[in-house]
C-alpha cells in the first residue's frame, strides 16, 4: 500500500481579532422534544441563511443519535454583533419561548472568545456535557445570568432576552 503524505494547512486569524466560537446543543429529554426540535431545525437555517451581520459562518453538527443530540457552530466577527443578533426576532422570541418552557429538550452553548475568556450555560441538560463535565456547576443567577458575564467581558451587552426575575419569579 503507498504512503499518502499528509497535506496540513492551517489558517490566518488576524483580519478577525475579536473572533467568537459558539458551540451550541439540543438534546431530546422526552419523546415530545423531538417535535421542538425539528420545528427549530428549519427556523434556525432561515435565520443563518439571512446572513445576520456579523456571522461568518454556521455550521450543523449532530453530537449523537441515541439519545438524539443536535447542534451547530458559529463563528462570529465579534462579540457585538453576535449579542445584538441574539437579542433580535427571531433569536429573541426563540429564547424567551424556551426558557418558559424547554419542550422535553435540554439546551446548552459554550463560547470562546479570540481575545481571551469563554462563558458557558446549560438549560435543562440531563448529563454533563462539555464543561460541565470537569468544572464546578454553579447556578447561572445574578453576575452569572446573562450572556458575556461568566466569560470576563467588558461588552455593552443589551438587556437579557428574559430577565433574570422574569425568569424566577415564582421561586423563593
């Protein structure tokens, strides 16, 4: 059999210095999450396919078929624009429906940021996954609730698709 040389290529990140990665999942808790689930499949595509300033590129993965786990990655030019997207329709009314209720799905997305720090959240996951899987869990309430705070950044970031009492109110 003949050797194949590998062809190894890496890439050059300065035009983007404030680059962010975004994993994120869903995973099927119940049998009535899959309906949740395929009915976000086609409304996320749309949304990526718009080409939301600010987003490079969104890719679709799936992490497992049993128990059915799927996702996607992101790349965004920054910080900014990744937030503002977030916190506008569709992105907004998606969230504030799920944290509501997640359907029988459990939710989680993990992102680092090029110039240093990384934030994480976990909604409803039934196992530790990720980061979660070797780091103390704490819960994501006060400094920890938005998005930006866990990872360190100094980011106008605008207000919480659902506030932190919106989300709570109920408890305590």
């Amino acid at each position: 059999m003949a050797q194949t040389k590998v062809e190894r290529s890496t890439v050059d990140v300065s035009k983007y210095p404030e680059l962010v990665v975004m994993y994120l999942g869903m995973r099927v808790k119940r049998l009535h999450g899959i309906k949740l689930m395929f009915g976000l499949g086609p409304q996320i595509a749309d949304s990526a396919n718009a080409q939301p300033d600010g987003l490079l590129r969104h890719e679709n993965l799936v992490y497992s078929v049993f128990p059915l786990h799927v996702g996607m990655r992101q790349y965004w030019r920054d910080p900014e624009s990744m937030l503002k997207w977030s916190r506008s329709d569709p992105h907004r009314k998606w969230w504030q429906e799920y944290l509501r209720d997640s359907g029988g799905t459990g939710f989680w997305h993990e992102t680092y940021f090029m110039r240093g720090g990384m934030e994480a959240i976990y909604d409803d996951m039934p196992d530790r996954i990720g980061l979660m899987s070797f780091l103390p869990i704490v819960p994501a309430r006060g400094p920890m609730f938005g998005a930006m705070s866990p990872a360190g950044k100094e980011v106008a970031a605008p207000e919480p698709v659902l506030k932190e009492t919106e989300l709570y109110e109920k408890e305590g």
